[in-house]
C-alpha cells in the first residue's frame, strides 16, 4: 500500500521504518532539512522537505495515491489539519496523533467528525488501554478505542445463585441498550447468540453505556455491589497514568496514584475524585513502603522514564505487590524486565504499530484487530452504498453465532444497536465476527 507520512521526528522515522519493512511503499514529509537528509540515507523511502499542513507539498508528496496518510509531527494541530487535508485532497484513509485530551474530549467538540478524519491516534491513550485490558482481563474486547469511550466493556463471571442461569439470552430481561459480546467457557470463547443459554461459571461481556452495564451486572452476579474491590496503584500522573486510572471501574478498582509534580496531583484529583492522589516520588522505596505498595493487586509504573519505570515495578515487586506492570518504551529492555520479576511491560510503540498495522486495510474495512484467543476479530467497518447489510434490519440478517454488531456511530453518536435496527450508508460499525466465518460476514458489507 502508499502510506504518506507526516513527520520525521522519533515517531515518524520509526512507523516510516515499520512500514517500509513490511514492503509498503513510504513516502515522508518534513519541514527539517536535517530529518530529510538522514531518511533519505537511511531508510528504502522517499523524504521531501516541507509543512504537512501545505497543499502544494502533500500534493508533491501525491496524496491524491495514498491510501493511507499518518500525520505524526510534534504539533496536534499540525497533524488535524494535515490529516484533514489529506483526506479532502483524495487520500482513501488518513489518521492524525494527537497528546492533548482535549482533542479527544467529545463533550467539548468533535474534532475527529468536523475535520472528517478517520482516527485520532494517541499512544498514550492506547498504552493506557492496554494496561486496563491486562488488569481487568487479558482476553477483554478492546473497544474502548473503537467506540470512541462512549461505550464499555465489562467481563464478568456469571454466579451460581443468577436468575439468569439456564436461561437463553433472548429470555433474560436485559436492557434494550445492552450487548452480550462473547461467552467463555471451559477454555473456548465464542460470539454470543440469541440461542446460547447461560450457566453458572460462564465468563461473558457485556457491552453498553456505563449505566446499562451496571444495571445488567446485577442480573448476571448478584450482590455484584458487595464485591470486596481490588487495589491498583499507579505511580506516574502523566497522560498514560491519568487514562488508566479513568479507563478502570470504581465500582471494582480502589485507585491510588502517586505523582511527584503537586500542580498535576491537584489537575488529576479535580477531574478524578474517585480517585487517592498523593503528591509522591515513587522511586523511593520508603514511600511504596509507607503507601501500601506491597499489599496492592497491581503495581502499574508509567513514570515518563523507562528506568524509573523498572526501578520502581522491582521495589514494589519486593515488597509484595502481586502483579507489577510498566511502560518500558525501548527495545532492548524488553528482555531484560521479565527477569526482574515484572509481569508485563507495555512499549507505546509496540501498541500503536498494532493499531497502524490494524488501518491498512481495503475496502469496507477501516480497522481491524484479533483478541488473544485468537477466534474473535474486531472490526471496523464503513457501510457504503447498496451493501447487502442494509437490506434488511439486524434480526434479519445471517449474523447469528458470526458476526455480532457491538455498535454503530451515526451522525456523531454511538450506540448500541437493537435487532429491530437497521444500517444505511454512512455508518460506521463495530462487529465481532468469528475468524472462521470472516470471509462470509464481511461480504455482507460489499455492494
């Protein structure tokens, strides 16, 4: 495919260099002669200097062949207008990083909708969501990224004493706004059905609107409430600490964070009152000491620094604490912190080559991802005109025990569909669909 990318800095020059190894055809742009000059000898790409968010330079660059435009400069609102261009000039896919939340806050203003682009990518975000998924479940749909965060995800271990037990889900009584994605049982994971009937020690998960979640919880786990909460600790209030501890449930995390800047610990505890922050440095084993490092569940470092981020996942792992994870960031430590006794490290570049790798795709497929187990894949996909899934309301369709959709954004807003729902052109979905039925469901999104 013709990826066009935007910037050459850190980021840049590494997806640049990702992608070219994976024989896509690059071309980079960048307004530094110097970052120009050391692509075009290193890297098996084509370099041209100049703004990102100039029509003549992305014309030179032919954004009008890219399938794919990846606006990665330093400045958020370079890559918007760039991404935003690229797209009205031709380009079939184009995606914009970005580090302030505010470009991510849809309370505020949309800014993915009004400049029509395909995704707004933060790594920070994603790292953050990678880390949530392994705490809550490792197996967990990933969705938090394709819903845009109007939607959750709940996994859940349905009890003994639920009036739901061996009942069909077309019988229970579930919100009309609410989705049983998958079901585990006895090792296999599987799209859930109308037909499937619930037992006890079934994992299954729930997708909706946070309150529907809740509401539903209570049919499947009573006394769900009553739960004694597991302890999270997280040291670093940076954007990835901040999105982990949003993205966790209160209802089943009690959350502390430590952050040694004081005007960051008073930012995080006004937008999260859930939340303990203490104004802390977490590479003192003295204060995880004196915190409870070593009676938490897990011990999460995203300090900003990769050796403080090892540093103080050993301590805390030393003085107890059962599962520790960190954000470690190069390479050539990737080796080197399972044997130091840290369960899981998370690298941003790893997570968002992942999410790019997951955008080159043809046809009515925006992006796609596959869950650990490997039966399951998540799709976003693009309803165009005349596809046979607009034929007929969702009931109607051949997607039972295939293809489930979890959610559909239309006119801005996300929702979780009713069987009585039916697509149009415009509408971008997320389905779950079996990997053994692929080829079948995604058909049904063809002209």
């Amino acid at each position: 495919m013709r990826v066009l990318t935007l910037g050459a800095g850190t980021v840049g020059r590494w997806v640049a260099d990702m992608l070219c190894r994976r024989r896509h055809s690059v071309t980079v742009v960048d307004h530094n002669p110097e970052n120009v000059r050391r692509i075009n000898s290193e890297l098996d790409v084509r370099a041209i200097e100049g703004s990102a968010s100039r029509s003549t330079v992305l014309f030179q660059a032919d954004v009008c062949a890219a399938d794919m435009v990846l606006a990665v400069t330093g400045d958020d609102e370079v890559n918007i207008v760039a991404a935003s261009m690229s797209k009205a000039l031709g380009a079939r896919r184009s995606i914009a990083r970005v580090y302030a939340p505010a470009f991510r806050d849809l309370s505020t203003f949309d800014y993915q909708r009004h400049f029509n682009i395909d995704s707004l990518l933060s790594l920070e975000q994603l790292s953050a969501f990678e880390l949530a998924r392994a705490i809550r479940s490792p197996d967990a749909i990933p969705l938090e990224h394709f819903a845009r965060g109007q939607l959750e995800v709940y996994e859940l271990e349905v009890n003994n004493k639920s009036s739901g037990v061996g009942q069909k889900l077309r019988d229970l009584k579930l919100p009309a706004s609410i989705r049983v994605g998958s079901i585990s049982r006895e090792g296999r994971m599987w799209i859930a059905s109308g037909e499937d009937e619930i037992r006890g020690g079934d994992r299954v998960s729930l997708i909706g609107t946070p309150d529907t979640v809740a509401k539903t919880r209570s049919i499947l786990v009573p006394n769900s409430e009553n739960k004694a909460r597991e302890r999270v600790m997280i040291a670093g209030g940076g954007e990835i600490g901040y999105h982990l501890a949003d993205s966790l449930s209160r209802r089943d995390y009690r959350i502390v964070l430590l952050e040694r800047d004081v005007d960051r610990c008073d930012h995080i505890a006004k937008i999260l009152p859930n939340v303990t922050v203490i104004h802390a440095n977490a590479n003192r084993r003295s204060i995880l000491e004196d915190e409870g490092a070593g009676k938490v569940d897990y011990f999460v470092a995203c300090t900003g620094s990769d050796e403080s981020n090892i540093m103080a996942g050993v301590e805390a792992r030393e003085l107890g604490a059962s599962r520790v994870m960190c954000v470690v960031g190069r390479p050539d430590y990737a080796n080197v912190v399972g044997k130091l006794g840290i369960d899981l490290a998370v690298s941003e570049r790893d997570v968002a080559a992942r999410q790019i790798m997951g955008f080159l795709n043809e046809g009515a497929i925006i992006s796609q991802s596959r869950l650990p187990n490997g039966t399951i894949g998540v799709y976003e996909l693009e309803v165009t005109e005349g596809a046979k899934v607009t034929a007929a309301c969702l009931a109607e369709l051949p997607l039972a025990g295939k293809c489930l959709i979890a959610a559909i954004h239309r006119d801005g807003f996300v929702r979780v569909p009713t069987a009585n729902d039916q697509l149009k052109a415009g509408d971008v979905v997320v389905a779950l669909i079996d990997q053994s039925t692929t080829d079948d469901s995604l058909s049904l999104f063809s002209p």
